[in-house]
C-alpha cells in the first residue's frame, strides 16, 4: 500500500504516468480485503489512518498547504465495518 501512496504521490507532481489497470486493482483488492476482514483482522482503522496521514503530509509539503484542498473526498475512503 505504501508504494501506492507513493505512486500516487508522484502522479500528483506530474512525474509518473496513472496507475495502470492491474495496479489500481491489486490495490484496491488488496486494501477491501485488509477492510472486511472479521476482527481482530480488520485493519479498515489503521490503513485510514495511514492514508489520511500520508495525504495530510503530502497537503502540508505542497505550496498553499489546505488552503486548496478539501479532505472530504478522504473521508469517503474509510472502510465501513
């Protein structure tokens, strides 16, 4: 999942090209099934945690910090127990 983030993060700054279609899903695949597991397996808690982490660093290094984003589109990413 982190070398995700990062892609992404590098697709952000125009120095990659997009995820290609079996890289978006192996990740997506691989972070619903981290969220649907029955606890004590269901890491929905830590990998939000982890992103909303990762995307508030990445805001906070960018030029104009929040000013010019909006985290709403993060909170639809936490899983749904």
């Amino acid at each position: 999942m982190l070398g995700g983030i990062n892609k992404l993060k590098r697709i952000l700054e125009g120095g990659e090209e997009q995820f290609s279609s079996e890289e978006y899903m192996m990740l997506y695949t691989t972070i619903y099934n981290m969220c649907t597991q029955k606890p004590p397996h269901d890491y929905s808690q830590q990998l939000y945690e982890k992103y909303r982490e990762a995307f508030e660093e990445y805001i906070n290094s960018t030029e104009g910090g929040f000013e010019h984003y909006s985290l709403s589109w993060v909170e639809k990413l936490k899983c749904d127990s």
